[in-house]
C-alpha cells in the first residue's frame, strides 16, 4: 500500500538546505536583459566575482524574499481541484493502496515502486499556488517553466501567472518592476537573475529544489577552495545553467565519452584548442585546459543518469590518483555526494520492471524536455522493452487506436494500432518527477478506453494525502 508514499519522503531523509545568511559584492549586470542559455560561459566570469553562498543569505535578508512553502490549504485545494498535486482519489491512488496494480478487463497495469513528482516538484507547484493566492492583485512571473510539464505550466497561466520564455537571445524582464512577484523555478535561477531581481525591490519566491542547493553548495566550495567544477549535465538545461553560474571555473560533460576526453587530457594532455573547440559551449569563460584541470572536484544536474556520475566519479578519481599519486589525492580531487535520491529511485523502480517478464510494454509519462522523464524512457529503450513515452493524454487517439510518442534520442514517432483489444495484456507504467499524477490517470482512462470502448471511468475513493517530509528533512 505505502510503497510510493514511503519512496517519495524517503528520498529527502537527512537533507538540510543550506540556503541563508550573510552579504553580498555587487555585480554589474545588464538590467532588462539577461543572457540565456548560449551564454553560460559569460555568466561564470561574473558567476567568479560573487561569493554564492553569501548572495543566497543576502537576498533573506531583504524581507522580500521566501523560500519555503506556507502549506496554506486553499492553494492545496486548489492544487487538487487543477490535478497539479499527487492524486488522493483517482486511479493513481487506488493503485498505492493495492501493491501499484490494478486489472481493469483484460488490461492489468503495473505502476513502478517509485514515480511520478517528486518532493521538490511538488514543493516548487505548491509555492507558485501560494503565491498566487498570497498576491491576488499583483504580477506574477517565473522565470522558466516553473517545472517541465506542460499541463502545470498551462494551470500557471490560467491563474495569470507569466512564464518568462527565452526568445533565443535571452530573456526579457524589462517589463517586472518595484512590487511584482517573480518566482525561481525548481531548478533555480542563475547568480544573475538572483542578483537583478534584488536590486529590482520585487518579491522574491524561490522555489528552488534543496536538492538543487545542495549541489550549488558542493560548486561553492570548489570556488572557495580553488578547484575546477566538473559538472555532470546539459549545458542547455536551466538547472545546469544556474549551477554553472555559482562556479568559478567549470567544464560541463553530458555523458562517459566526455569525461574520457577529459580524463585522457587530464592525464596526458592534448590539443588545447580541439578542447576549447569540443567544449565551447560548456566551459567557464576564459577557460584554460592547461592551467585548471589540476585540481577538480564534481557537481551534477541532479536529474543525470545516477550510474553515469557515479562512473564519472570514479574515472576523475582514478585520473587523479594515477596523476599525482594516492597521497596527493585529496589535493587534486573532491567529491560530494550531491545525487537526488528521487531520480535515482524512479530509475532503479524501472530497472526493476524491465525486468518484470509479465510486461509486454511500457508507457512513459513526463514533459518532452524533461531530463528525467527522458532516462526513464531510455532505461526501457536500452532493455529492448517496448516503450512509448507520451508527454500527456492528448498524444493518445482513441478512435484511430494512435499514439504519438517520443523516442529516448528526440525523434517523434506515430504508431498506430499500438494497442491490441482482444488480446490479455500486462503493461508497466511510469512518469518523470515532474509529473503529476493525473497526467499518468488521464493516460491509462485513453488506454482502457481502447480497449473497451464502453469504459465509463475509474469511480473516485478517497485515499488520503501523500505525506511529505517536512522543510527539515
Ligand atoms: S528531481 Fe530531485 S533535485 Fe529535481 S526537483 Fe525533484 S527532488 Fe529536487
């Protein structure tokens, strides 16, 4: 019954943010326009002129600025009403309560042991409501999608909430002003936009995952302690770019074969100019191969695949070891524990059921650009598992028997007749930790809808709240 109640909380049990405290050095920025995703080497050059830490204790002290939720219960019933927050009656619910299956004719469904939101995008949903109901007559804004689905980002809207959106030269503030409300996503914000915005006199709501801080923490201490970051991510994701922004200096790998590259240069060195050329978008400015892979410590979007940076880990330590020898390891090498447990758990339940031989197939339930919804999806594809990953139910054609889905690599395929009435079958079912439950509910109502077109709906039944762990945890 409890198994993905007791999953989501566990994953938060011993984390502390660290988010508060003391002053700020001034950085010049440009006002109305903040560079976006091209420009992530730009922003670390002023990224090594601020003291992170000391800028996230000074925006508290601004009285403007909130980084905790109120728990406030109209924005949860509203939550409820919207199917933005973990389902309390729908299927979903029911499931949790008898072992994560349900039959349903001859359809039997298994949902993993751990899906679906996590605690920080929950948390992070939750704020945004709260704002909106604590500011009803002022502005609000985010500045990115508040999380990477699109049926919240559209409830966000509805409530006159204004997605910030890059119009590919960067993004434009110029129109947030003096008593206005702009929200931080989950996945943060950079050192400049928390620095523009304090000195702009808005309200601050910073809904930023504790996870996210803690690695923003572990890129701190390498500034402080002059170690270069190497930071395991996407140099486009917006988390990667805020952590990026609190590094002095960094090089951004996405996967094995880049940190290879790296270690292989680390060890024996290498065309500069191939590396700044391989790396052009991924590297603080002013980056020098030669002169700053000496000392190197590790960071990672915290949505990665969790075996890769373990992987990556390891080869940087080994690297350094060979390189200076066991003694010196700790001079040249830092690694902290900065994994979300979330993700990790939503992958190790999927790895679990590929291997479940009673699953015919998969279906995959998350946000097209959401990270972590997209290595679920590829767990299931490097298995050899059948796999369709919809972003919602609107990818499902019921009458033509038609799916639209997305293939772990990007590509958008439509399969038809990719269900079979008439035939008993088992499928496995999962959703990134930006998906709300009802997304998941509203995509299995389409599936046995096709497979028995008189199906009227799952009848409600309460089946109490989800229970997170509170700010301590
Ligand atoms: S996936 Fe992890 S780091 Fe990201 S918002 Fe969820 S709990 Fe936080």
């Amino acid at each position: 019954m409890q198994t993905s109640m007791t999953s989501r909380p566990a994953a938060f049990t011993g984390v502390k943010p660290r988010v508060d405290g003391a002053a700020l050095r001034p950085v010049p920025l440009p006002r109305a326009l903040v560079p976006a995703v091209q420009s992530v080497a730009a922003g670390a050059t002023e990224a090594a002129q601020v003291d992170g830490r000391a800028l996230r204790r000074s925006l508290n002290q601004t009285g403007r600025y909130v980084r905790q939720p109120t728990n406030d219960p109209v924005s949860q019933q509203r939550m409820d009403e919207h199917g933005v927050g973990y389902s309390t009656n729908g299927l979903v619910a029911q499931m949790r309560t008898q072992g994560n299956v349900w039959k349903q004719g001859e359809v039997t469904v298994k949902l993993a042991k751990a899906y679906g939101y996590c605690w920080g995008v929950e948390r992070a949903v939750r704020m945004a409501y709260e704002a909106r109901q604590a500011h009803p007559d002022k502005k609000l804004f985010v500045t990115n999608e508040i999380i990477h689905n699109p049926e919240v980002n559209t409830r966000l809207q509805e409530m006159n909430i204004e997605i910030i959106e890059d119009s590919g030269k960067g993004k434009d503030y110029s129109r947030i002003g003096g008593g206005d409300v702009v929200i931080f996503p989950a996945f943060g914000a950079t050192v400049q936009e928390l620095t523009d915005f304090k000195s702009r006199g808005v309200q601050m709501v910073d809904t930023t995952c504790p996870w996210v801080a803690k690695v923003w923490n572990s890129v701190d201490t390498h500034t402080r302690k002059q170690y270069t970051s190497i930071i395991h991510g996407k140099y486009s994701h917006e988390e990667t770019i805020a952590t990026a922004s609190f590094a002095s200096n960094y090089v951004i790998v996405k996967d094995l074969k880049e940190a290879q590259y790296l270690c292989d240069y680390i060890l024996h060195g290498g065309n500069r100019e191939e590396f700044l050329a391989k790396f052009a978008k991924a590297v603080s400015k002013g980056f020098d191969p030669d002169a700053m892979l000496d000392r190197v410590g590790l960071a990672n979007q915290t949505t990665m695949l969790k075996g890769e940076t373990e992987q990556i880990g390891k080869m940087l330590e080994a690297t350094m070891m060979q390189k200076y020898g066991p003694a010196e390891l700790n001079k040249h090498f830092m690694l902290m524990d900065t994994i979300c447990d979330a993700t990790q758990e939503r992958q190790d339940a999927l790895y679990e059921m590929v291997e479940d031989p009673e699953v015919d197939f998969m279906i995959v339930v998350g946000g097209f650009n959401s990270s972590n919804t997209s290595h679920l999806q590829e767990i299931a594809e490097h298995k050899g598992l059948p796999s369709f990953w919809v972003d919602s139910s609107a990818r499902i054609d019921v009458e033509s028997n038609t799916v639209l889905h997305k293939l772990a690599h990007g590509e958008l395929r439509e399969t038809k007749g990719w269900l079979t009435p008439g035939k008993a079958v088992t499928i496995g079912i999962t959703s990134g930790a930006s998906t709300p439950d009802r997304a998941v509910e509203e995509v299995m109502h389409k599936v046995f809808k096709i497979y028995d077109p008189a199906f009227g709906g799952i009848a409600p039944k309460d089946c109490g709240r989800v229970q997170t762990p509170g700010e301590e945890h």
